[in-house]
C-alpha cells in the first residue's frame, strides 16, 4: 500500500515521557456491544498522533471517553499526571479540548461570538462579576473579544468575524470549531475528523494549521479516514479495530502493515489498494 507522496520521518517509536495524556486499559461496553476495549495511548509533548480505523472500529467513543461525555466502564484518564474526572467542563479546565465529527456550533451565532463561547471557562462570566456587569466584567469582556478574533485570524477566517455560523462553508465551520476549541486554552487538542468533507485544497489548509497548533505547543490526537493526511501529519499512530488497538507505530509502520490494510480492505493482498479516503455520515448521537 502506498499512501504518502513523501517518505515517513524517521520519528521512531515513542515512550510515555512524561506524557500530557495518558491513558490506561480503557473499556467502554453499552450493554452487550464492547465499543471500545481496554486501549491504552498516551501523547507526548508536542506529538502529532493519529488515530484510525474502520467505521465503528470506536474512534469516536474513545474521544467520548477522553473527555467526559462518556465515563468509561473500566479504565482511567491521566492529563499531565493528574486523574480526569468523566465530566465535560471538568476536563476542558484541566486543558483537553475537541471538535465533534457532527459540526457542532451555536448556528444563530457570528463566528466570533462562538469563540468567545469558548472563552468564558477562563474568566469569571459565571460568577458575581458578570452579574454586576462591573469594570472587571467589561475589562474580561474585552479581553475575551480580543482573544478570540485573534484565534480567528490563527485558523485564516480573520475576516469572518460577524458571519453567522450557520451561513459560513462547512471547511470555515470547521475551522471555526478548532478556534473555540482553541480558546480553551488547551494542552492537548482532540479533533475528530477535521477534513471530512473539505476538498483537496482545504485539507491541505487543515494540515498546514495542525502543524501551526502542534508549533504552538500543544499536543494533538486527530481521527481521520484521509490516509495521505494523517500519515503526512502525525508522529505516530493507532489503528483502532473492533474497539482495540490493532497496530501503533510511526506512520511508515502502520501504512505498511498487513493487518491495517486487512481491517480496511476486508482480507484483500492487494498492495496497491488504498484505505477509503472518505468517511461516511454517521447519526451517533455523541459524535
Ligand atoms: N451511545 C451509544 N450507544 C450504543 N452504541 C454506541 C453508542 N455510541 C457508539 N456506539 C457503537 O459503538 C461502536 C463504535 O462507534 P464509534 O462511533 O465510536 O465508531 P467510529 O470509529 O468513530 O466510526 P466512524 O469512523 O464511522 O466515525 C459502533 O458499533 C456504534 O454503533
Ligand atoms: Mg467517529
């Protein structure tokens, strides 16, 4: 199989060194169907890791587990050491952030707006500040304004800042789901699927945008079905098959193992037959 225009960089295997997340033997059973079995991953400092498998191989309900939608039957999450509980705004304060592979956005809301969305588990919007409706509120108001036109113009929609999500091209909505995501002010950064349904220009926009995040000093795990960009992107990767990981390795070791192209392509020995480059929709409720 060969999916990559350029050799694999000699990144070699890591070793969980003082990993941002980590985590350990993580099961996610609903009744019956296992979705997700006893995976373990951890991310390095300023890594680039993919993760990939077939439709319903549990990418999403393993994202789900990371960060609190689902509390996982068995197993635990470590961020920088320090258990997370399964609770959404919980694990955003500790420093995880995602995007959702279902676009979700406030549609009714400008561009800039939704990012600021993002702000407010920074500052003091909840607490008495934001009731009074003080100078300190007005100072975080601006504050958090000023941020998040910044984060706009850092995915390219700079000017964008007063187009309502809903009216916006779906690469610009995905984008500017990184950007709330970003205002998080995150160690790591969980995107899932962040190409799906962007064309060959767009996905190179995409790429070129992880790296500037990854050179901004945060880690990265991205869910993609587009082989040629994850295996460009990423330092290392998982291929997550029955809700276990089947192979991790650098990019160069997974794309050329027999059992990645097995799970994809069903048992077939061609080798010049390609992983699906495109996802399918999917109406899971948590995605
Ligand atoms: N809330 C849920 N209740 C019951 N089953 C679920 C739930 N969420 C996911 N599943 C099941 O868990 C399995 C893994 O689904 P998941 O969405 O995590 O796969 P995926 O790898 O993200 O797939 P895709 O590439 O299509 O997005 C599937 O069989 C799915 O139907
Ligand atoms: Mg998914």
């Amino acid at each position: 199989m060969t999916v990559t225009d350029t050799p694999a960089p000699p990144t070699g295997p890591s070793t969980p060194d003082n990993p941002v997340l980590q985590a350990r033997g993580v099961t996610m059973r609903f009744g019956g169907l296992t979705a997700v079995k006893d995976v373990d991953m951890h991310v390095n400092p300023g890594e680039i890791v993919g993760l990939i498998g077939p439709n319903g191989a549990g990418k999403t309900t393993f994202f789900n587990c990371l960060t609190g939608l689902y509390k996982p039957t068995e197993g635990e999450v470590r961020l920088q050491g320090e258990v997370l509980p399964p609770k959404p705004r919980a694990v955003v304060v500790a420093g995880m952030a995602r995007t959702f592979q279902n676009i979700r956005l406030f549609a009714n809301m400008t561009a800039l707006e939704n990012v600021m969305v993002g702000r407010y588990c920074r500052t003091s919007s909840m607490a008495l500040t934001s009731i009074l409706r003080g100078p300190k509120f007005r100072r975080e108001e601006e504050a958090t304004r000023a941020r998040a036109q910044e984060l706009l113009e850092f995915v390219g929609l700079g000017n964008s800042t007063e187009s309502l999500a809903r009216n916006m091209p779906y690469g610009d909505q995905r984008r500017l789901e990184i950007a709330r995501a970003l205002a998080t002010d995150p160690k790591l950064i969980l995107l899932d699927e962040p190409t799906a349904g962007m064309n060959p220009q767009e996905t190179k926009q995409a790429s070129d945008l992880i790296f500037r995040i990854r050179d901004s000093g945060l880690a990265v795990v991205v869910i993609e079905h587009d082989m040629r960009f994850i295996f460009n992107l990423c330092d290392r990767v998982l291929c997550l098959v029955r809700g276990e990981v089947l192979v991790e390795g650098t990019p160069h070791e997974v794309q050329s193992d027999p059992r990645v192209i097995e799970a994809y392509i069903g048992g077939g020995d061609d080798e010049d037959e390609e992983a699906p480059a495109s996802t399918t929709e999917s109406t899971e409720e948590q995605q």
